[in-house]
C-alpha cells in the first residue's frame, strides 16, 4: 500500500467508526443492553465452530481448550457486565452532592493476539458494545479469517439489535503501516493492544490513548505447607490449558529443597517428566531464538509430545509437561524465560530466603507487574510472598492462567486483557472491563467544606505558622 | 416524518424532519429527498439553489442520515447548505462526528 493509500484507508476505517460513535451515544441503557445482550448470544452460540476455526488457521493449542476461552470471553464476561450501567447517570450520593455520568470514548481499535485470537476480539466486541464504543478489530497476520469470521458473527447480531452500522470494523490488511496510521489517527479514541510488547510500546507511543498488557513470566512457589499433589494437579491444568498459551501460565516451579523430592515425584506420576541435564541445550535451542533471546514463535501453543519430538528429546509417549532443572536465572538460562508452551523451569532452594529471591529474579525476568502463584497453607507466608513480588495478580491456590484470568477460580472479573502496571509499561494492574471504556463525568453539587468555610485563610499567610498550630486551629470544633 | 417547502425568490428549499431517523427511516425518505433537490437544482441558474435541513423535531439521527447530509451538502457545493433548530443532543452528535461546523449547524 502507498502512504497516499493507506492515509486514504485510515481515514475511512475512522470516518465509518466516528459516524457510529455519533449514533451509538444517543442509545440508551435498554437499546445499549439489547446489543449486547444479542452479540453474547451470538458469540456464545458459535463458540465450537469459531474455536475450531482459530485452531485450525493458526495451529496453536487446544481446540477444546479454545471453546473454553470463547465461554469465559462471552458467558463469563457478559455475567460481569450485564447489570452494569454504561449509560447516562450511573451513580448518584445526595449526601456527597456528586452524581456520575457514563459517557462513551469514542472508536477503540482493538489489537488481537495470536494466542487467543477468537475469544479476545469477542470480549473486546462485547465491553465496547456495553459501553457504546465502536471498535475497529486488528487481527494478527495468522488468525485472519477466524477473526474476521467472529467479527461477522457479532456484527450481523449487533446491527439485528438496533447497533449502528460500522460499530464493528475489521481491519485484514495486516499492514503495520496502516496499523500506525489507525493508532494515529486523531478521530481514534483508544488502543486496546493485547500483543506483544513492541505492539504496545507502538499504542502507547502513538500520541492517542492506549490501555496495553505486558509479558508475563510467572513463578509459581510451592511452599512446605502446600498440598503437594493437589498444587502439582493445578499446575497441570494451567500450564496445559491451551498447550500454555495463556500469558498468565506458570513458567517456572520453585520449591525448597525439603520438598523438592515430593515434588518431583508428584510431577512424574501425574505424567510430567524432567528432561536430562545433557538434552537441556537442545530443549533451549529449540525453545529459545538464540539471536533475539525470546521465545521461539513455533513453540507457542504446542503439546509437549510435539515439542519432545521435534527438540530431539528422550521422554515417556505421555509427557504432559517437560520439566527443566535450572540452576540460575537470566540470559545464561533460556529456560528461565517466558515459554509459551507447556515446558517448565524447576528450581530446588536450600531455603525460603533464596525461594523467595529466585522468584523476584524470574518476576523481574520480563515479567513484571503480571502474575505469580503460590501453594500454601500459611497465612503470613503468602502474605509475605504477596508483597514482595511485583505482579497484578497474586494467584493463592489456584492455577495460574485461569485464575488470572478470572471468574473461574477465583471472583476476579473475567478478563482477557491484563494490566501490568507500570512495570509493563501499563496504565494498570487491573483485568481490563468494560468500566475501563468510559469516560466518567462528575456532577458536583455545593456541599461546603465546614473547616475551610469557618477558618480564616489569611492564617496560613503567615510564613511562621507551623503545621501543627494551623491545623489544630483548622479542626478546633468551636 | 419530512415535509418540503420552496421559496422560489430565495431559491430555498426547506426540508422539515420529525421525529426518529434511525437508518430504516432514512432508507425511505433518502431517494424523494435527493430527488427533490436534483431536481430543483436543474432549474433556476440564476441563484444556485440553497437547502435547508430543519431539525426542530427531530431527537435522534442514524449515521446513515449524517451520511444523507454529507451527500446534500455536497450536492449544493457546501455553502448552499444548512441544518438549523437542532437540538443540543442533535448538536453534539453532529460535533462528533466533526461535521457541526461544515453543514453550517445551528
């Protein structure tokens, strides 16, 4: 495309969302609701077929696995939103005075990620048509059709419902020219970016609005008063839930040395094998880009039978997950990063001290303000772990990836967009909603403040007048 | 839902809007709006024919009727366009849309 070209067609993707930003601020909660009530029932009702697409054209995961994210992303999140208001007056304190009002923001353009192509453009439909925001769907280059396929689907559905015409656009160009155009863009009102980190960075740097995600690389500790066997089954159903596409998935086990024989005898009976110290290097090259350090894009999403294959790898036919046994953290360890695919770093510390530092060294690893787990039965500890890692989300007792998410394990609101904070370069921690497209106004009627109206003001004029006796002076109740 | 007045010394035509005009609506008086000012247009060449869109009924617009009063507008070379009696509702979708200003909206 020429830059003529592509300025031409931002320009019209944006005319088009603009034209339905304008009609779809005029809807009320009840219209508003009945969009979004039939696009769930739309995404909901092609959940299989829209998975099985998404497995199909990208070769990633778990077909399976890919229906229940098309569930969590449609039934769980319309749970969450349904009775939420977006629209008009939203909250009302007479004793406060302040009355809030929703309004919409405007087109979003809403980046999908490979990993969960078709489950993350039907959560973004689905909180933009709850808050009136049309939105503008950037697929990734290898799960095109799927995602187009899922925009038709919710479209058809929203427009049936009373949604304004080109409040759900595909962009299939897959230009990343024509992406920067749309970021650019002074009529776009937001990013959602859920990709990669250069992805983000570009939404961020864009000179528009943006709400990214960062990477993870999540340590799960295992401490002496976890249950064992049940904390290595949950890990289990984490780390192969979608062959470990999700980001929130644990990447390395860290146990101390008291337990790690119970450990590694747990993983082995539940099917999960370390691989030997002399087939590591393999594992590595194979896992790890060696030029660029990060994960090897063909890894994503693979069993780890294919893996084992494919790395040269001597394990049992029925390997779950391949465990590697590391002794440091950092590039001289390939294993220790972020692996999307179901392989696991293990580490064996003398003690909880070093446990703990370990954990900050994968934390800080790429993977900060994201997520970390932790097994245990003891209060303080978890406590303790809580606050020293630098994560959005702490995940006690449950599996990483889906507990991150949220609302099946735990009553974290469903999302399939994590914040990471500053750390990630993020605006926030919080699983992203629907309550984070909108822009708030605040009605404030006069409710005076009793101490600054009773004061006298021309006191704090006085350059000698301490702290302690203007205030006291401030809050003397007659 | 819309009524058509002419003033012939003035070469103005006036068209009255009520009420809701979601896209069904518009999709109906789309083609005799259109035609109507085509038709007037072909006439007089003396003093080009100006249009006016009178909102004071009106209380809802789909984008297709933004995309109507992009095309009129157009039509009559711009200038010779107008949307007047709007309502601050009307008013602020149209501000949306950056178009306030351009369709001569008041």
């Amino acid at each position: 495309m020429t830059t003529e070209t592509i300025a031409d067609r931002a320009e019209e993707i944006l005319f088009r969302a603009t034209l339905a930003a304008a009609e779809f601020q005029q809807l009320d909660q009840q219209a508003t609701d009945a969009i979004v009530r039939a696009v769930f029932t739309a995404g909901f009702n092609n959940r299989v077929r829209l998975a099985k697409m998404a497995w199909e054209e990208t070769g990633i995961g778990v077909w399976q696995h890919k229906v229940l994210k098309n569930v969590v992303a449609t039934q769980l999140v319309y749970e969450n939103i349904k009775e939420q208001k977006t629209v008009g007056v939203i909250s009302r304190d007479d004793l406060l005075g302040i009355v809030q009002i929703a309004q919409p923001l405007g087109p979003i353009f809403a980046i999908i990620p490979v990993t969960n192509p078709t489950s993350t453009t039907l959560f973004k439909i689905l909180i933009a048509m709850k808050t009136r925001n049309p939105v503008i769907i950037s697929p990734p280059r290898k799960a095109i059709h799927c995602c187009a396929e899922t925009v038709r689907v919710c479209y058809q559905a929203a427009l049936a419902a009373g949604a304004p015409e080109g409040c759900i656009q595909i962009v299939e160009e897959g230009s990343r020219e024509l992406t920067r155009a749309i970021m650019g863009h002074q009529s776009l009102a937001l990013t959602l970016a859920t990709g990669g980190t250069g992805m983000v960075h570009a939404a961020y740097s864009s000179g528009n609005p943006a709400i990214g995600v960062g990477p993870g690389n999540v340590p799960v500790f295992i401490d002496q008063t976890a249950d064992i066997p049940f904390a290595v089954a949950n890990i289990i159903t984490s780390k192969t839930f979608d062959n470990g596409t999700i980001c929130a998935s644990e990447q390395a086990v860290v146990v101390e040395k008291s337990i790690a024989a119970a450990v590694r005898q747990e993983f082995a009976r539940q099917h999960c094998y370390f691989v030997a110290d002399s087939e590591l290097p393999r594992l590595a090259a194979y896992a790890i880009v060696a030029e660029s350090g990060g994960m090897n894009p063909d890894i994503v999403g693979k069993s780890a039978r294919s893996i084992a294959d494919q790395a040269g790898l001597e394990l049992p036919e029925d390997v779950q997950i391949i465990l590697a046994r590391l002794h440091g953290v950092g590039d001289a360890f390939p294993l220790s990063k972020e692996i999307l695919a179901p392989i696991l770093a293990f580490y064996e510390c003398d003690d909880y001290q070093e446990a703990m530092k370990t954990c900050i060294d994968l934390n800080f690893l790429g993977g900060i303000g994201h997520t970390v787990a932790i097994y245990a039965n003891d209060e303080e500890r978890i406590d303790e772990f809580s606050r020293i890692m630098n994560a959005g989300r702490v995940i006690v007792n449950t599996p990483s990836a889906q507990g991150a998410v949220g609302g099946l394990f735990n009553t974290l609101q469903s999302s399939l967009t994590l914040g990471c904070g500053t750390g990630g370069k993020n605006i926030t921690t919080e699983n992203i909603s629907a309550l984070h497209l909108l822009n708030i106004q605040r009605v404030c009627r006069r409710r005076e403040n009793p101490h600054w109206f009773k004061f006298d003001t021309n006191r704090y004029y006085d350059e000698s007048a301490d702290a302690e006796t203007l205030l006291q002076a401030y809050y003397r109740n007659y | 839902m819309v009524t058509c007045t002419v003033d012939a010394p003035t070469n103005t035509v006036t068209f009255c809007y009520q009420g809701r005009l979601d896209a069904v609506t518009t999709e109906e008086l789309s083609p005799l709006v259109e035609e109507r000012v085509s038709a007037l247009a072909k006439g007089d060449e003396g003093t080009p024919l100006r249009v006016i869109f009178d909102m004071k009924g009106v209380d809802y617009v789909a984008s297709a009727f933004i995309r109507l009063c992009i095309k009129v507008a157009k039509a009559v070379h711009g200038d010779n366009f107008a949307m007047t009696n709007s309502s601050p509702v009307i008013k602020k979708t149209f501000k949306i849309v950056g178009l306030a200003e351009q369709l001569h909206l008041t």
